[in-house]
C-alpha cells in the first residue's frame, strides 16, 4: 500500500490515535502506545521530514561535532518501520474540529481520530531586526537549525549571542571548544535569572568569563548594521560589536494555533487536568505545549526534556484509558564546559534556603517550605558530581518529610541518610 492510500484509507472499526507534533513529547507517546499493547493505527504528524529526535544534544554534542541524528533519535528507522507507526512528515495540521474527531492537513486531506495528542512544542521567539534579512542570523530549535550553525562555527569566527538564557549559553559553550570568539549580550541583570538562583547565575557568569567568553549585562541593542549579511550591533551605550554569526537565543513561543482555533482552554499553553487531558473529550496535550494544573490550583509549563518523556508517556497510557494522574516533580539539568547544573522541585520566592557545599568547589542549594520540609532544589559542580544528591532530593521532595536544617547543610551527611530519617 502507497503511502497516498494509507493517509486517505478508512480505518473502519479500528481505533486511530492522532499524534500532532513528532517531537520528543510526540514521539514518546507514539512508542508508549505500542508499549502498552495498543494494536490500532497510529499516526504520528510532523513538519520535520526527520524521525523524533531528542533536543538537548543540538545545543551542545551534536554542535561540536561528537554526535549525530541517529544517535538522538527516539528510535531507529527499522525499529520505527517495524512498531506499524504512520509518519506524516512535511505537513502541518491547518485545523481541529473536536465535535467531529476530525482535523485536516495543509494538503487538504481529512482524518479521523478516537484520540488526539497535541504535542505540538513551539517555535523560537524572533528577533525583531527593523523588517530586515541577514543571512548570518541563526535560531537554534530544530536539528536542520543545528547542522547550519555548526557549519558557520569555524575556530577563529565571531560568534554573537543574543540572550543569556540555557540556549545562547549552551551554544556559547560549544562554540568556544570550537575556537570560536564570543559575546554574549543579556538585557537583564543576571543569566538565566527566570531559572536559576542568584548564586548558581554567578557560577555561569564566572565560568564563561574565565573561559574567554564576553558577556555584557543589562545591554540594550540600538541598531543592526550590515546589507545582506549582519556586520555588527550597536548598544544603546554606543558600544559596537562586529560579528561573523548571530544567534538568537530569546526564548521559545508554544504553538498554540490549533488549540486556539479549535475553541480548547488555554494560557500560556494548552491548559490540561491532572490526566493531561485538554477542555475537549478525547484531546490530551503534552510536552513543551502543554500547561498542566497545579495543586494550589494555577498552572504551570515546563520546556524540558523530562516533561517531555514523562508527559508522551503519561499521556499515551491515559488515551488507552488507564487515567494515570500526572504527578511529575520538575526538573532540568544543563551543561557547561566541564560543569553542570541541576535543577529539582520548586524555587519558591519566600522559601527558607539552605546550602551545602562541597570539597570540589560544587553546591545545592535546599529550599524548605515552613515545616522545613523540601520544596526544591538547585545545584551546580563539576561533571555530574551533583547528580546523585539531586536524584536524592527529588525523592525528599517527594517524601515531604520534615528535614534538620544542620546535617542538610553538612555535606558529610548522607541525604539517603536524612531520606531515611537515619541522620546524625
């Protein structure tokens, strides 16, 4: 059968589930189903002709060279062919009708669904650049997006990052262990001030610096300069900074169209319940779109590659009517040259904060709610040297167990210890 005939065919009887989005969220769930013994159609719809790849090696291993598309990949071409997944690559959905079960194709083509994933992710935020086009400009979001900048990295070239956020830092990262110059230009006080604490922003700012990286605070961009390539950028203080490449790193905006169009509840993102489930029957949402209800009773998105996992999972079991409650603690990790930072849990404003520090210049910061117990924490050393303790605290987050303030700032406390109740 032609893959023509395949799209236009009636599945009769048989159950079809509908995946929009063939991301990492998308493509989990695609694979889930098959899992969890679901023997139906499934048709997984993306704009990308590639098979669902993971996002954070673009920004980092694949940059530099020591990783490939294979290698990011949910899974195999042959692995893919033999699940029975459908692939509609290259197309986008153009609209939703939930009453019917029905969404259509930019070509025009109709089908039908029993279920329907919205796993639609987002789209880099644009730099507005006065109406113009430079060909040197780069965004960072998809693995084509990657293979273009990696090629204009040469040692020696002018690389300059708008946003001091993970993306433009990670790029930075990898760009100066290609032998790159750079310069990174943030608006705000601080790097990755939305994200991360005071202490672990000064970590970051400390680390780029020493490692030949230039970074300007509060920079306010007054003017591009250049015809058909970017040549330069001018700060408002008057300062002008050349550049061979510029790559915009201000953020991600969710798709959120189809939604919109089709009437469901949204926000900043496609707004579920606790089984991931959106304000129409038979329509989930997961991944970088989705919002997810809270237990204060607000709503929270997540642009990581753990929600992604967890929710494509989460929310294939829940199509096949298993109503498994979405309870995932939050979290993200990012890399650095030879540091990393880990982030759990919450960072609540008001919190009571408690660190830890360690021999190799490495700390978490704990932060307590009232009753001292974990509400969420942020760490940061060298290698994965914080991961086990962070693995730790997302169960002491879990547990809600009360914590003595003295032994969690000792670093020769065990956490399992604490976890325990078996502290000293």
């Amino acid at each position: 059968m032609s893959q023509g005939e395949v799209l236009h065919s009636d599945a009769g009887h048989e159950q079809t589930m509908v995946i929009v989005g063939a991301g990492h969220a998308g493509g989990r769930a695609a694979l889930t189903l098959r899992e969890a013994g679901f023997a139906g159609r499934i048709l997984l719809i993306g704009d990308e002709s590639h098979l669902p790849y993971e996002r954070p090696p673009l920004s980092k291993a694949l940059l530099k060279g020591e990783s490939s598309l294979a290698a990011c990949s949910l899974f195999s071409e042959a692995s893919f062919i033999a699940s029975g997944i459908e692939h509609i690559s290259g197309v986008r959905v153009t609209g939703i009708d939930p009453a019917q079960h029905r969404l259509t194709l930019n070509d025009g083509v109709a089908l039908s669904y029993s279920k329907l994933l919205l796993a639609t992710g987002g789209q880099s935020r644009s730099l507005d650049l006065g109406g113009r086009v430079f060909s040197n400009v780069q965004y960072l979001r998809t693995f084509d997006e990657a293979v273009g900048l990696q090629q204009r990295l040469t040692p020696g070239s002018r690389l300059l990052v708008i946003g001091g956020g993970f993306i433009g830092l990670e790029v930075a990262s990898s760009a100066r262990d290609l032998g790159c110059e750079v310069t990174v230009l943030e608006a705000g006080a601080r790097l990755a001030a939305r994200a991360l604490p005071e202490r672990v922003s000064e970590a970051l700012l400390t680390l780029h610096r020493r490692k030949g990286v230039v970074i300007e605070l509060g920079a306010q961009i007054a003017a591009f300069h250049g015809s058909d390539r970017l040549e330069s950028v001018q700060l408002v203080s008057g300062q002008r900074l050349g550049c061979d490449v510029l790559l915009v790193g201000i953020g991600m905006q969710p798709n959120l169209d189809l939604a919109l169009h089709a009437g469901l509840a949204t926000g900043s993102g496609i707004q579920v319940d606790g089984f991931l489930q959106t304000s129409a029957p038979d329509v989930y949402a997961a991944g970088d779109v989705c919002e997810f209800a809270r237990a204060d009773g607000g709503f929270h998105r997540q642009e990581t590659w753990r929600n992604a996992e967890a929710q494509g999972r989460l929310a294939a079991l829940n199509m096949l009517g298993q109503r498994q409650l979405f309870t995932g603690v939050p979290g993200f990790w990012s890399d650095h040259y030879e540091f990393g930072l880990q982030t759990v849990g919450t960072l609540a404003p008001g919190a009571r904060v408690i660190q830890r520090e360690y021999a190799d210049a490495g700390f978490v910061l704990f932060y307590l709610d009232q009753h001292s117990r974990l509400l969420g924490a942020s760490g940061w050393g060298a290698g994965n040297s914080i991961a086990k303790d962070i693995k730790l605290c997302e169960r002491l987050i879990e547990s809600q167990v009360e914590l003595p303030l003295a032994p969690l700032a000792d670093a020769g406390v065990s956490l399992k210890g604490l976890l325990r109740g078996a502290h000293v």
